[in-house]
C-alpha cells in the first residue's frame, strides 16, 4: 500500500464531493431540481469513496499506531470533515431553495 497515494485519494474525492455540493447548489439557485440532484448524488458518491479509505487507513492501525500519522494525513482528515460540512449545509440550503419556490 502506498500511503501517500491513499491520503491523496480522501483529499481528491473529498474536495469533488463539495464542488459537487456547490455545483448542486447554484442548480438550486435556478431551480434546476433534477440537476441539483444529479450533483448531489455525485457529492455523496465522492465522499463515500473518500469515507472509504479513510475506514481502510482506521481499519489498518487498529487503534495503535501502527499508521504513520503525518502532516498530510492531517490535512487530508481536516479536508474530508469541512467538506462534510459543508455538503451538510449546502443540502439544508437547497432544501430552503425548494421550499421558498
């Protein structure tokens, strides 16, 4: 296993999970519902690849360290988890969208 090339793999597929959210929600913004959901459904897609590895790399360590943890580690685990977030509100903001049409 290269490590390096499975903590690029969460920071790639998380980072298209949000602009896929984002992308969902400017369809929102135009009332482009079925393209709005497309987009979502690729945001969850990505994310569930990143979420992957993320559970491979947890499942490898075995809660002993047994994982180098570096500083690229780190800020892949920090991008997966805003972009969580953020995919989190967008979905409330295109929900609002929705209702306010």
């Amino acid at each position: 296993m290269n490590l390096e090339l499975e903590i690029m793999e969460i920071i790639c597929n998380a980072g298209e999970s949000k602009t896929e959210a984002m992308i969902a929600l400017n369809h929102a913004k135009q009332r482009e519902w079925e393209e709005a959901d497309a987009a979502l459904l690729r945001s969850k897609e990505a994310a569930s690849r990143a979420h992957a590895v993320q559970t491979k790399l947890i499942g490898l360590d075995e809660g002993e360290g047994k994982v180098p943890v570096t500083l690229v580690m780190v800020h892949a685990q920090d991008h997966l988890m805003t972009s969580m977030l953020a995919v989190d509100l967008i979905k409330e903001l295109i929900e609002l969208h929705r209702e306010k049409q």
